[in-house]
C-alpha cells in the first residue's frame, strides 16, 4: 500500500491561507447525515458494551440501572452540544487536539490530543479481543464442538486471531470513509435489529414461570436519587460514561463530510438518542425478564454479570435466535474495531499537519485519501500493546481497561471548557449562545471533571479493578496516571523537535477557519 503526500500546497485550489487552518487533503462529501450518525453508533459498539456492563451496573445500583444510565447520558449530551458548537466554527479532523489548541495554547491542546489518543488504542485492543473471544465462542455454538470453543482460551492461537482482526479492520479504514460506511451500514444493521428482538422477546417472556427472578416494571427505577450511596452512584456513572464512549467519531470525520460544519453535530445528537434510547429499553428489559439480584440469572450475579447476553440468549430467544446474539456481539465489537479507527488516524493526522507530531503522519494516500500511515501506525501499535499486555498479565490488560475511563473524562472536560472559553466573548450576545456555548458545555465539563477527580483518588486503592498493586498503589491508577505522564515525556521531546508548535506560532485563537460548504 503505496502512501503518497498529497497535502495541499500553496497554490492549491482550497488551500488555506498563510497563517490559517490547513486542509489535510482527505476525500471530501464522502458520508452523510445518516452515513455519519452510523459511524458515531458503531464507535460506542451498543451490544458490546451493553453485555460487559449491565451486569456491574446492576452490581452497583440495584434496580436504579435504568436511572444511571440517564445519568451518564446528560454529561454526554451537554459536551455534545460543546463539539457542535465548536465545529460549526472549526470544521477540523483534529477536533478536541486543535479546538483546544486554539482556546488554551499549544500544551494543553498537545494533552488533550494526546488524551485521545492513548484512549483509542486501549479500546481498539480491549475491542480486538472482546472479538477474538466471541468469534472463537461463535464457532463454538455452529459446530457444536466446545474444544473450538476452547481455543480461544489458548494464549497462542487467541493473540493470533486478534491479530487477524485488527488486520482486517486496518485495511478497512485504510481504504477509505466509503468502505468503512458501507461495511458499516451491515453491522449497526445487524446489532440494532437483534437488540430489537431481544427487548421485545424479554418483555414478552417476563413474569412468567421460567423466569422466577423476573421483576414488575416500576417508574422509580428511572429515579437516580434512589440509588442507595453516593459511592455506588459514581461508580455505576462512571460505567455508564464508558458505554457512551465513541460518539465523537463521526466528528473526527468532518472534513469528510457532506456539510462539515453542521452534519457531523447533528448526526453526534442522532447517534445519542439513539444510544440512549438501546441502553434504557435494553435496560428495562433484561431487569423485567431476570431481576436485578445475583441468584440465578439476575443481572448481578458474578458469575455471568461480566457477558450477560451469553447467559440470557438461550433463555430468553431458545437456541436457534440465541445464536444471532452471539452474532451481534462479535458484529458489535467487529465495527467498532474499524470505526475506532477514524477518531485515532485522523486526530494524528491534524497533529502532524499542525507540526505537533513527526511530519511524516501528515501524508495522505492519493487514492484512498485516508490518513494511511497514521493508519497503520495505529493499527501496529494496536497489536504489539495487546500482545505485550497479554503476555505480560492479563490482569494488567484488565487495569489498563479499568484506567481508560480516566482517559474520557480528561479530554472530553477539556473539550466542553475549550467551548465556552473560546466562545466567551459570544456567551451575551443571545440566549442561545449563553446556553449552548457557555452553561451546557461547562456544565457537562464540571459533571466529567468532578468524575476524574473521584475515579483518580479511587484508582489509589488496590482493590479497584483487578485488586493488584504497584508498592501499594493500585495498578490502575499506576498505569492510568503513567500514561498521561508519559504524554508529557514524548510532548517535551516534540518540542525540540516542533518550537514553532509550541511557541504558538502554528495555530492561535485568531487562525482563520477553513471556509465548509453546507
């Protein structure tokens, strides 16, 4: 795959003027609104994520579940208005990199890029592998045979397949937005479509004599003050914030984009009511058929609240439909695993073009127009993080898993500050900008800061996530706060290597914006 630099020069039709924000030369008017709204759905990967943590919801907030996950959906929605907001005025590929860039100066913008970044690596292995499992577990089922079911549960043969995938999933993104789109239109498709079939065959089945867990619906459950400490609220808000996770892909996309100011802000609020509306009916759902207890199938028993579709798709769909969950599982984590790409390659991408990464990562294929080399670079260090981590301890895998929340709420608060700050000389000019440029972003910027700070000092105790310790410090906030400080080694060596980056002279709050056709 030849990789060929395609950026524009100076006398180039389109190209920026001296000083201004740079074109990077990707395909454009490439996706739609739905096109993009797809791509933000297939990010979160909404089966994927439902079945690794209903059950630890449900462990923390007992039948508040529902309540929760409303909960994390309002930070979510308050720093998506702050992403449209501010890519109406900046239609940028490096979206939270170069909008923080521009509010508060090149270091903290580095951090916040870099926030991003490491986040997106740790899920496209956490992804990988959630997919290996459940293609091993998939082949299982169909043959009938559990020693190929087994196989995953081999280390060799596992870090092989995953491998495979994330190989495929490279080549995917790699070729383009119109392959991933297409590819994409399947599998979201395909996972909605049997989510649906399930709420609808879990209403029908529930209080009835097979499930005697099975719970009558009542309206407090979407009441969040009913949760019973505060400790498990922030710790079932913070599982919640995870599941929302991704929706800012199709805002990465915009300069691919039909519309780039304005279609990728709204297709990051249709993917949102979308997402939330999966979560509560899922939700609702599986807590009517099973109960919320941990006897039997309820939702918070330990030994299936980790993958809770792979305990209810037999009972509640039988054998045969059960199969198709098991399906859209692997769909799920299969299309996030490529979609996850777009926010990684393309955030490295307007790194590189705004001097702040290696100038090599600013070359864009010629045919394909995608960042290529970004690509593959992250797909490369995609493979060799989750094979040392395996090797290495699975428990380590698990923390590192456990610290990417720390990795969200970090870039995402800057973000929706980023926001209202740059905005702030706008904020009295009518009620709308007060309000969608100052009080929601900095609202949702607060929620989020507030959810670092406590899962920081949480991280502390070596009983959070796998209970392992580094000199009795907990590993999750070992590796959590180690990977923003090692942002902070590498971002000092780039500023040897880039002065002008990081003198302020690449990109200011005064950089004009390239001019998006709607």
């Amino acid at each position: 795959m030849t990789q060929l630099d395609v950026r524009p020069r100076a006398g180039d039709m389109g190209a920026p003027p001296a000083g201004g924000m740079r074109a990077k030369g990707l395909s454009g008017n490439s996706v739609g609104l739905l096109g993009s709204a797809v791509i933000g759905v297939s990010t979160v990967a909404p089966v994927y994520c439902l079945t690794s943590t209903l059950g630890s919801t449900a462990g923390e907030v007992g039948v508040q579940m529902p309540a929760v996950f409303l909960a994390g959906f309002l930070p979510m929605l308050l720093v998506a208005f702050a992403y449209r907001e501010l890519n109406k005025a900046m239609p940028d590929c490096g979206t939270s990199f170069t909008w923080t860039v521009k509010a508060f100066g090149p270091r903290v913008g580095w951090m916040c890029g870099w926030g991003l970044v490491i986040a997106t690596i740790i899920v496209l292995s956490n992804l990988a592998g959630v997919a290996t499992s459940y293609f091993w577990l998939l082949a299982g089922e169909i043959t009938g045979s559990e020693s190929v079911a087994a196989l995953d549960g081999n280390k060799a043969v596992h870090i092989v397949t995953c491998l495979a995938l994330i190989a495929v999933a490279t080549v995917i993104s790699y070729r383009g937005m119109t392959a991933t789109k297409g590819v994409q239109y399947a599998l979201v498709a395909l996972q909605l479509l049997v989510l649906a079939v399930f709420v609808a065959m879990a209403f029908g089945k529930a209080g009835s004599a097979e499930f005697p867990t099975s719970a009558d619906f009542s309206w407090s459950w979407l009441n969040p003050f009913a949760v019973q400490s505060f400790a498990a609220f922030t710790a079932g808000l913070s599982l919640s914030i995870f599941m929302y996770w991704g929706w800012d892909a199709c805002l990465t996309a915009n300069e691919e984009t039909s519309g780039s100011s304005r279609t990728p802000g709204r297709a990051a609020l249709v993917a949102m009511v979308v997402l939330v509306g999966s979560y509560l009916a899922t939700g609702v759902a599986a807590q009517m058929v099973v109960g919320s207890g941990d006897q039997g199938l309820g939702l918070a028993n330990p030994e299936t609240s980790g993958n809770v579709f792979a305990a209810l798709a037999g009972p509640v769909m039988g054998p045969a439909l059960g199969v198709l969950l098991f399906v859209a599982v692997l769909a799920s984590a299969a299309a996030s695993l490529q979609t996850t790409f777009i926010p990684v390659a393309r955030t490295v991408l307007a790194m590189s073009t705004y001097e702040a990464l290696p100038a090599s990562y600013a070359r864009v294929h010629r045919r394909f127009r995608t960042p290529g080399r970004a690509t593959v670079t992250a797909g490369v260090a995609t493979g060799v993080f989750y094979t040392v981590m395996t090797l290495v301890s699975e428990h380590v895998l698990v923390d590192t898993i456990y610290a990417l929340g720390l990795m969200i709420c970090f870039y995402y608060a800057l973000t929706a500050f980023a926001c209202a700050w740059y905005f702030r000389a706008e904020l009295l000019r009518s009620g709308r900008d007060l309000v969608f440029k100052g009080l929601f972003p900095v609202v949702g910027g607060v929620l989020l800061a507030a959810v670092f700070g406590k899962t920081l000092v949480d991280m502390r105790d070596p009983a959070y996530g796998s209970g392992s310790s580094v000199l009795g410090v907990g590993s999750v906030f070992v590796i959590g706060v180690g990977l923003l400080a090692l942002g902070l080694v590498i971002m000092s060596v780039m500023r040897y290597r880039s002065p002008a980056f990081f003198r302020g002279e690449v990109l200011t709050p005064s950089t004009p914006a390239l001019v998006a056709e709607d």
